[in-house]
C-alpha cells in the first residue's frame, strides 16, 4: 500500500509554541521534585507560584532559584513528560500547519531543550529557536531581545502559544495571534485544555 499523502497546510501557517509550561509542566516537575525535597518546610503550593520566577514568593534569592533549576535541567530535561493534552492536539491536527518552537532556556542546556522538543514532537516541529537566559559568567552575543523579536524575523508566524503576558502584547502588536497557557503566574484559570480550544477557535474562524 503507498503510503499515505500528507494533508495540505493551510495557507502556510506557522505556530509558535514555547517549550517549558507549555509542552511540558517544567515549573511544576521543579516545584515537586527540587524544591520541596530541598525546603521540606515549606507551605507553599504550585497554584501559590504568582509570579515567575517565583523566588521572592518562595523566599528564596534569585541565584539561589536559577542554580536549582538549571541543576534540575541538566538532571530531568530529557526525561520529562510532554504534555498529554498538547500531544493530542498534535496528533489530531499538527499535519494541518507548520510548527516551531521557541523558548527561553539557559545556553548549557539548549542542546537537552531542542533534542527533547524533536524526541517527542519531531513529527510536527522541525524548527527550535533558542533565546539564551542570562547567567552570571556568560558573555553571549544577543541576537534577538524576545522570542517576539525572533519570531518577527520568520515568515508567516501567525499564533504564539505561550505562558507569559508580555509576550501576548508583543505578538499582537506585530499582527499575529497570541494565546495565553493558564498557569498561577499568569492569573488565567483552565490550564492548557482553555488554551488549545482557543487555538482551535482561532484556527477555524
């Protein structure tokens, strides 16, 4: 039997999708496997995680936030689990558009940042766009300020989904369509079911 052709893109559209809280839950596989274990006194609760990075409602310091989770990175970046409502939506309707990803990860851990996002959703997305974070000791040339800056730059981008509000307002002020993950930082409620029925709303208007 030949195999199967391939649907036909729809107009060559292009979604963006952030990798970390997006594609996967990496804010919450920190907050239970690292810092719990680490402030076994703690009372707070991921819903408590208001604002991102989280550190001053953890009562930690920045650097100290920053050490423990790029050290959780290097240790269960390439073992986490995708998200399965996002994996769905891949399934039932990823070969309908062209995808990247784009995302904000230390420079260390790029390499383990795009090899897990094509381990899991190289099917669909072929291209990672890396933004480094800044870190003490690093002088790294900056090519692009935002993932709105890179994303500017890359033909027909028409949704960015993502869990931070800046980078909503910046989309849309360059004519595209952004979509906001619910997470406790960003004050939305629904998680990512909310968000990718209002992609499918979106991508059937």
């Amino acid at each position: 039997m030949p195999p199967r052709a391939p649907r036909r893109l729809a107009a060559e559209t292009t979604i963006a999708w952030d990798v970390d809280d997006v594609l996967n839950d990496l804010m919450r596989a920190w907050f239970d496997e690292a810092f719990r274990r680490e402030h076994p006194e703690t009372t707070a609760t991921y819903d408590s995680l208001t604002h991102n990075p989280p550190h001053e409602v953890l009562g930690i310091g920045l650097g100290a936030y920053l050490e423990s989770l790029d050290a959780f990175r290097a240790k269960r970046q390439m073992t986490l689990a995708p998200d399965e409502a996002v994996l769905n939506w891949f399934a039932r309707r990823g070969d309908e558009y062209r995808h990247i990803a784009v995302t904000a990860t230390p420079l260390r851990n790029a390499h383990r940042s795009a090899a897990w996002v094509l381990q899991h959703f190289g099917r669909w997305i072929r291209t990672v766009t890396i933004l480094p974070s800044a870190r003490d000791g690093e002088q790294l040339p900056i090519y692009d300020a935002t993932k709105v800056d890179a994303l500017c730059r890359l033909r027909d981008v028409a949704v960015l989904i993502d869990d931070t509000p800046k980078n909503m307002h910046g989309i849309e002020r360059a004519g595209a369509v952004g979509i906001l993950v619910p997470r406790p930082w960003n004050g939305l409620s629904g998680g990512i079911d909310a968000a990718l029925a209002q992609l499918d709303a979106r991508l059937d208007a």
